[in-house]
C-alpha cells in the first residue's frame, strides 16, 4: 500500500493517476473533505490529513509501506513534513520517497532550506528513503503564466538569461511511481530535469512557434516582479522566496540536463516542445 499526499496538487495528482493506471495499491491523502469525498466516491482509498495536524496522520498510515511526500510551499512546510516522517516512525512505515527540489542539499535557496531539514531527518531517522530532486516544473508555464500570454502575450519574470532544464511534471510522476513500485533505490537521491535546458527567451520562442502568435518573456526588475506577484495575489512568503529562486540561478546552476528520467522509466523525458503542444488550449 503506498500513501501519495498531496493528493490534489500538480505532482501528486499526476502520481495517483499513474499508479491507478496501472494498477497499484494507493490510498490518496488529501487536505479536503471534499477530495476525500469525490475519490471515496470514484471507488478509490482516500483520506484526509494535515500534515500540520500530527493526530491526523497515525490512521492514514495504518498498513501503508511506502509514503510519497509531497511538501505544500510555506512557512510550515518544513514542520509539516518531520510531522510525516515522525508518524511514518512512529507507525513503522518501511520506506519514504520525498519530493524535494533542485540541488536541495546546498540550501542556495529558500525553498531548499525548507527542504533540507526534512531530507537530513529521513536520512537520520532508520527508515528506507529516496529523494527526488526535480527542477523547475514546466507546469509553472500553465499555473503561472497561461493567463497572461493567453491575453497579453506575454508572461514576466524577474531578469534571468541563463537557461533552465524544466521538467514536465508527468515525467516526475512516472519516475516516482517507478520508484515506489520497485526495489533498488533505498538511499539513492534522483535530480530530474527534462532533456534540454531554455532560456525564457527560448520558451518563449517556443510558444511563439506552436502558437501562432508571438509571445514574449519581460523580465523584471526584483521589486517589480515582487509587486507584479503580489497583485496576482501570491502570499508575501512565496513571492520572496520566488524572487531569491530567481537570484541564485540568474547566472546559471540550473541548466544541468541528466538522464535520470530516461534511465529509470526508459522513455524520453518530455521536451518543451511536446509540452506546449499537450497544453495548447491553456495557452490559447
Ligand atoms: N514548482 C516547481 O517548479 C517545483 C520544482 C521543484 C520542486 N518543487 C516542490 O514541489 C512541492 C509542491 O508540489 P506540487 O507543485 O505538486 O504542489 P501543489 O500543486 O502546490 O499542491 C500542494 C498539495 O499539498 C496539499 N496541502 C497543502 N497544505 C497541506 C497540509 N497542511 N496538509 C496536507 N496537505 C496539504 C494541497 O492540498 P489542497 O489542494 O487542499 O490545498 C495540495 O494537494 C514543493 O515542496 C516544492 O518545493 C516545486
């Protein structure tokens, strides 16, 4: 039995729907009543949790064998998942998979501070574990920038030049369910990236092909960007961090491509390209 959380969010949803696909025992934990409710409602196992509620984690780990933990942005993210990994102890849940994020161990970021302590947790705490470290996700293209080039044209960033190896998320999820369903990767930490790495002016050339129309990256000054977050209505917390995300890697550190997709699914990650064309109608 493998425990997904974040049962609703962009990795874990792509997740459950990989392992239902092909048949695996998954209970989904969600924060909602209401998710529980349509899953249970579909003939799925679910349950509700939240991570910053220890006293609702001990049931919904009751017979499970692995945990994939995805970790919601914030504050608390970090106080949330050694609640999980605590409960997992606790319970004697064999094995944890955690996502976590991009060079995670060198904490150039806030978001891998967040992370960190969690992975120095797991590997501390006796239980088998794997971490998955993914770059930046191309679905940030559809959750955070769609509307914008789908009425502007444009999508804006803080300044970066340098390029990126985006994955797609779809990768992520078929790396993960690969992992929770075989044997081989206690201990092992897995950086994911697609199979090439773009600029923002890159990607936006891309959409600008696919589309048929042309769309452009403007890149912001930070405080610009910070105020453009904020109106869209991003927390304070998150806008920041995203701004330092932007600071470290506006010279470069994440442009690494690896094979690890390929190795261990045996496909091709998924281009940009193949991206853009799959979300069309997000973008248009
Ligand atoms: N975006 C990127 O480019 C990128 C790259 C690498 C790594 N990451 C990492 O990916 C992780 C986020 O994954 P994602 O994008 O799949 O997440 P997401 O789409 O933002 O979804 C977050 C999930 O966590 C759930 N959640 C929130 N608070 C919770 C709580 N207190 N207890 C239990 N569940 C809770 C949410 O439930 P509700 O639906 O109820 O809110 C939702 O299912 C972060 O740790 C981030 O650092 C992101």
């Amino acid at each position: 039995m493998i425990l997904v959380t974040g049962g609703s969010g962009t990795v874990g949803s792509a997740l459950l729907e990989t392992l239902c696909a092909d048949g695996h025992r998954v209970r989904a934990a969600y924060r909602a009543q209401r998710d529980v409710d349509r899953a249970v409602g579909a003939g799925r196992d679910a349950v509700r949790i939240d991570l910053g509620e220890p006293a609702t984690l001990p049931s919904a780990l009751q017979g499970v064998e692995t945990v994939f933990l995805v970790g919601a942005m914030g504050p608390d993210q970090t106080r949330q998942e050694l609640n999980l990994i605590e409960a997992a102890a606790v319970a004697g849940v064999p094995r944890v998979v955690k996502l976590s994020v991009w060079r995670a161990d060198e904490e150039l970021t806030p978001i891998a501070a967040l992370h960190r302590p969690a992975e120095l947790a797991l590997q501390a705490s006796g239980l088998g574990y794997t971490f998955l470290r993914p770059n930046f996700y191309m679905q940030n293209f559809t959750r955070q920038f769609a509307a914008s080039i789908r009425t502007t044209g444009r999508f804006a960033q803080p300044r970066a030049h340098a390029p990126i190896s985006f994955v797609d998320v779809r990768d992520i999820a078929r790396v993960a369910a690969h992992v929770l369903t075989t044997d081989g990767h206690d201990g092992r930490v897995y950086a994911l990236t697609g199979p090439e790495a773009l600029t923002y002016d890159d990607a936006a050339e891309v959409l600008s092909r696919l589309l048929d129309r042309p769309v452009r990256f403007v890149g912001l000054s930070d405080s610009d960007a910070r105020a453009a977050m904020l109106e869209r209505g991003l927390p304070e917390y998150y806008a920041d961090a995203l701004i330092e995300v932007s600071r470290a890697y506006r010279n470069g550190g994440a442009e690494t491509v690896t094979t690890t997709v390929r190795d261990l699914t045996g496909r091709e990650p998924t281009s940009f390209e193949q991206f853009v064309r799959d979300h069309r109608a997000a973008f248009t």
